[in-house]
C-alpha cells in the first residue's frame, strides 16, 4: 500500500501541471476578455446594464464571496478610506491569500462533496473527520482542481495514509451510488435514473451505467482481511490438534467467545479504508434488454470518448480517473468553469449545473467555451480563477432585482440578488461577535496526532506474529471482564428506559455506556501501545478542539467559530441548519428559503448573548465613540458596511432618545437535559439580561437589531 501511494506522488507531476499564480496584470488581462464577450452579448440583446455599485456595496459583495462573510467595522473603514485607484483587484489579491478564503472555499466543497464529521463509513475511527482535514489541506494549498479530483477518484489506503479514501468511505456499500455521485459532480451529468432502467429523459442506457459503474465497483472499503485469515489459520491449526468433542466445546466456551471479540477489538481500527480489488461487476438478476443477459459480467467502458484500454484492477481505477480530469475529456473541465462562474455570480451559464445532456445549450456559448479554455490556462486553479471573474466589469454593476428561472436565458449585465447563504449569515454574525474570527480554528496537531497514533498502531499489530496477537487478546480479555459486565447492565437498563420513555434516563445511560466503551478500548490499545499510548486518537473521540487556550477569546463560547471550524454538518436545530445548510445527504442540498423559525432562533442561543454582549465586536466598537451620531455611523457600516443616510439618521435618532427596544432572550429549554444543564442555562440567560440591561449602548442595540432582521443585512445585493 505505501509503495503504491510513493509511487502515485511521484508520476503526479506527469499529469498534471503545476498551478502557478497569474500575476495581478495577467488576471486583469483576463478579466478584459471576459468583458469584451458580454459587451458584445449586451449589445446584441439590446440588454441594458445596471450602474455600477457603490463602493462601500462592492466591498460587501466581495468579501461575503471570498471570505465567506461581511466585512469588520476595521476592515471596511479602511477600504473605504483608501484612495488608490487599483484597490478593487488589491482587495481581491487579499482575499483570496487570507484565511477567510479558505473557510469559504471548505463551506463550497462541503456542499459537493456531502462531508461529514460523523460519516458512517469508517465511524468508529473518526474517518469523517480526517477526510474533513484532507479536504481543507488540498484548499489551504490551493491544490488544482483536477490534480484533487484525481486524487479523490483513484484513492486507496487507510485514511491516515491517504485522507482521499474518504471519498469511498463517504459512499461505503454503495458503490453504484458512488458512480452516479462522481458523474454529477465531475461530468454534471444525471445517470441515476439509469440504474434500474434506461434513463427515460436522457440518451442512458442501463448497460451504460453498469460499464461506468464497473471502473470502481471492484474497489473495497473493508480492510483487514488478511489478519483475519491469519487469525483463522492459527486458530484452525490449533484446533487441528484437539478431540472433536473437546473442539466443540472450546468453541461453545465463555473463554473463547470473549477472546475472538479480544481479537476483533484489536483488528476494529484496521478495518476501514480503500483498496483496489479484482471484483468485477454483473448486470442485475431482473435486467430486461435485449444487448445482454441478467447476470452477465460488465466490461468497464467510458459514457462517452474514446475506448480506454484497461489492464488491471489498479490500473482500471487509474485509467478511469486520468479520463475523468483529462482536458480532452468534453464535460470536465466545462462543468467546474461553469460551477465557478455561478459561484460568482449567483447562476451558471448552463442550468441546472449538474443536469447537462447532448442538446444543453449556454446562455452566452462563446463565454462557455472562453472559460473552459481559462480553466486549462490557469491549470486548474481554482483561486486564479476566481480572481479573474471577480475582476470582470459586471461584477461590478447593481445586482438585478427581479427573479430569473431555470429555463430562461440571463445575460448577465450582472450579479443575481440572493440571500445569503447558512454559512456566510453564521459567519457574519461570528465577525461581529468575536474578535479575529478567521484566526478561531481548529487545531491541526490534534487531527495529525491522530494520524500519527494511527500509523503506530497498525504497524505494531503488523509487526505482531499471530501467536503474540492472540497473547495479547487473551490478556485483554481478561482484563476487560468487569467492564464487559457493566456494560451489560448499562444495556439492560437502557432498554427499560426506552421502554418507559424515560428520556433523562435514557440520555444519561447512553453518556455511561459510552464511558464504559470508551474504558474497555483503552485496556484494549495500552495493553498492545504502552500506558502512555494517546487511545483516544484511535476511536471517533480527540478529533475537533480549538487547541490550546488563546487570550484572544477568553470568555467566549467555545462554539463561537466560523461554520468550516464546527462538526459538519451543525446538529439539528442549529442556527446553520435553521437557514439551510445542507444535511450533506445530497449534493448542493443546501437552501435559501426563509422561515418562521429562523426568527425565533436569533433570540435564541450562544449568537444572541454573543453579539449584544459587553465584549462583542459590535459593543466594542460603539464603546470607542461618544456622539450618538457616530455611534449610529458605526452600527451602519458595522451591519450593513456602510454610512446611513440623512432620514434614516433622523429616524433612529428618534428611536435612540427611548429605551433600548432589543427584545429580551427567549428561554429555549430541551426536555432531555438534565435539572442541573437546564438551571444554568437559565441562570446564563438572566445574566445575559442583565448585562443588556445595563448596558451604556442598550439605547443603540435596538437599532442594531432592527437592521440585523432587514433584507439590507441578510441579502447580498
């Protein structure tokens, strides 16, 4: 496996090239093509073009593209008040290079790629989360597009060797379901209808689909199995040697039960990653065409292209993922120039992105095949690419107020009006919440040191000749008989629980049970690693944090960080998932809709206590100035980024000589907590009140709310 994976870093380079950064002239240089496409386009239509934005507007809209939320009061201030003629594309150029960026970047792949942190296949070692950490390496080193698409398709090992087999672990037993995944987003091209039949609105046929599916059928998610036949060698070996009566009762007895489970605890963190195998693929028992017979064996074939010469297993998956992100290849690099552009500008030149068939037809052609040509020049680069479209001319103009649908051509004289997203709303609020918001990560050295444990521990249970493996389980059984016990009990009463709806109980039950497993595992891994051995790195625990304590944000709620930072997708009830993050079942499964509870959840929860509280951003910045007009300046360019006008200076003037109308906390008090969670959840709410209470900027905070629930705030104009 590891020379595999030596192998594959080193003919890398031969397929792709390496991304280089253009240079602030070249991607100006770009942009002005791109210009000249949509003049001629507008021009042709008779389209009229909106004026260009304001400056302050054009800020907004930019930062909330490329750094994933609004500007800070600092930040904002500053561009506005810088006078060179050439700070539109700086701003950019410093975008794209910030942290922001790749929070950003990490949110949009999540959507594609349906990350989670809790993905089911690989579980039990936390392989979500490491596939998670691989992702956000590829962005933080701006690896090209299609160098990153290979290395997702072709992946194999476990996934502290190669984080990529998280793609197939995302998927794992269902392998058909993984073809029609990568064909919609790599080929944007819909072939899941064709599984059970022929695709009845396209040209798919059900063969078809099977001599796509049969390029990585063959490739496994279960590992291990080479132990597990030493093991049962050994065993049989051994029982080769005893009277069949005694046989049977060695294998009816206490003793050996607890020790196979011994042994396949020990094996647990070695059984999940990729690897190629020979398995070939059939046709289903009730296929009902006349080109073949149920059953028959399927021959990989690519949908469309040339015939692809294919040797062996590794080299079917190989060959599959070099046509897949070659150049040449009709869809590819297309369909990711024309994501990007709707990334950008809120709609793709073809639409739907992902539904593209022999008659799709983009709005502007020209512009398509110019951008698919772009993407190859800029190597794949995903950020340059960026740059360029940013820069373009329209990008700068009003965004249209009116809504555009499906099957009606947009010419683009500029950006569409759209709410912004899940993400980009928490971000925003986070901004003005914390301070350094980009800064509040994730610590790498506890995913690494994950890594690293893992690579001790499998080769030391490599290294281990059977007979010391089952040495050692033996002792582990034994070792683990009182908390099997005990585990036992948890069970039966959890049961009993369930069965009387006790949902306390049943909540403090399952906390002991994991406590129980969690002290069995660790007998397991420091009888076979040593006591100082880090267990929890093994299993699906020790996998997020923000690390060591940092000053910047003491007395802050640890789950104040940016949407990138926190366990994807948010639970259920989250302030992410009340706006339309995606449950990252589907791909792009997020949505913009509005809803009656999403007003409810910004009275309620960390966000609300954050932002109004003495330490926010927000209150901090009203603390520095002493007019009440300044202090209504500030909370404009704070929340909307920019000054407000004369009437509605007079207006919150008015509203400002009262009492603060910012509504009071909502109490939102989960029934499965226990008495004393719900206490002090109260109590930190009446402080909160308190603290608004007296509060010397209360008068203002109503303001501030007020423009935090209009369309100004939460849309992208």
């Amino acid at each position: 496996m590891k020379k595999y994976l030596l192998i594959f870093e080193i003919i890398l380079p031969v397929f792709f090239a390496q991304a280089n950064t253009l240079s602030n002239q070249a991607v100006l240089a770009e942009a002005k093509l791109i210009d000249q496409i949509l003049l001629k386009t507008h021009e042709n239509k008779k389209i009229e073009v909106p004026e260009k934005t304001s400056e302050a507007n054009f800020a907004r809209r930019i930062f909330l593209k490329l750094a994933g939320r609004i500007p800070t009061y600092k930040e904002i201030t500053s561009y506005l008040s810088n006078e060179s003629k050439n700070k539109k594309s700086a701003l950019i150029d410093r975008l794209v290079e910030a942290p922001a960026y790749q929070s950003q970047m990490f949110n949009w792949w999540a959507d594609l790629l349906r990350l989670q942190s809790r993905m089911r296949g690989g579980f039990q070692i936390g392989a979500g989360e490491i596939y998670n950490h691989w992702v956000r390496k590829q962005i933080n080193e701006n690896t090209p597009f299609d160098q990153m698409v290979y290395s997702l398709i072709s992946a194999q090992g476990y996934p502290w060797e190669n984080g990529a087999s998280g793609y197939y672990l995302r998927d794992a037993g269902m392998e058909l379901d993984n073809m029609s995944n990568t064909t919609q987003l790599f080929l944007g091209t819909q072939m899941v209808c064709a599984q059970c039949h022929n695709h009845p609105f396209d040209k798919w046929t059900q063969q078809e689909y099977y001599k796509m599916a049969a390029f990585t059928y063959g490739i496994s998610t279960r590992m291990g199995g080479n132990l597990q036949n030493d093991l049962k060698s050994h065993f049989a070996r051994m029982d080769k040697k005893l009277p069949p009566q005694k046989r049977k009762q060695k294998a009816q007895s206490k003793q050996s039960f607890a020790l196979r489970k011994a042994l396949q605890e020990m094996i647990q963190p070695l059984r999940y990653g990729t690897r190629h195998t020979a398995r070939q693929l059939t046709l289903p028992h009730d296929y009902q065409y006349d080109d073949a017979q149920p059953k028959d064996r399927v021959s990989a074939a690519p949908i469309f292209g040339e015939v692809l010469e294919v040797q062996n297993s590794d080299n079917k998956v190989e060959v599959y993922a070099k046509w897949m992100t070659s150049p040449e290849n009709p869809r590819f690099t297309k369909v990711i120039a024309n994501r990007m552009w709707k990334k950008v500008f809120g709609r793709g030149l073809v639409e739907p992105v992902d539904d593209w068939r022999d008659d799709t037809r983009a709005s502007i052609p020209v512009l398509l095949d110019h951008l698919e040509k772009l993407m190859i020049r800029v190597n794949f680069n995903l950020k340059d690419f960026q740059r360029v479209l940013t820069n373009v001319e329209v990008y700068e103009r009003e965004s249209i107020n009116y809504e555009v649908s499906d099957n009606q051509p947009y010419y683009f004289q500029g950006p569409i009006l759209a709410r912004m997203s899940a993400e980009q709303l928490w971000d925003s609020f986070i901004s003005l919440a914390i301070p350094y918001p980009d800064e509040r990560i994730r610590d790498p050295e506890i995913i690494e040191n994950k890594l690293n444990r893992f690579s001790e521990y499998q080769n030391k249970i490599f290294n281990l000749d059977t007979k010391a493996m089952v040495s050692l389980a033996a002792k582990a059984a034994k070792a683990s008989e009182q908390v099997l016990g005990e585990m036992d009990r948890i069970q039966k009463e959890l049961r009993e629980a369930q069965e009387a709806d006790d949902r306390v109980a049943v909540a403090k039950l399952r906390r002991d049970y994991t406590k129980a497993r969690n002290q069995q595992r660790s007998l397991f891994a420091k009888l076979i690693m040593g006591d100082d051995f880090d267990v929890r790195s093994l299993y699906n625990r020790g996998t997020s944090g923000i690390g060591k304590a940092d000053s910047r944000w003491k007395g802050f709620n640890t789950g104040l960080m940016r949407a990138s930072e926190i366990t994807t997708p948010a639970p259920p009830g989250h302030f992410l998932r009340e706006f339309g993050q995606s449950d990252r079942e589907m791909i792009e499964n997020s949505n913009r809709q509005a809803s009656v509870p999403q007003a409810l959840t910004l009275l309620n929860g960390v966000l609300y206590g954050a932002v109004f509280s003495p330490q926010s951003q927000l209150s901090k910045n009203l603390s520095h100035t002493q007019s009440d007009q300044e202090k209504l300046e500030v909370i404009f360019l704070t929340l909307l980024n920019r000054k407000p006008n004369a009437e509605e200076v007079k207006n919150c003037m008015e509203i400002v000589k009262g009492k603060s109308v910012i509504p009071p906390p909502m109490l939102k008090v989960s029934t499965q907590w226990s008495t004393e969670k719900k206490r002090k959840y109260i109590e930190k709410m009446d402080k909160q009140k308190q603290s608004l209470i007296q509060s010397d900027n209360r008068r203002f905070l109503g303001v501030a709310w007020a423009l935090m629930n209009t369309r100004q705030f939460s849309f992208i104009q």
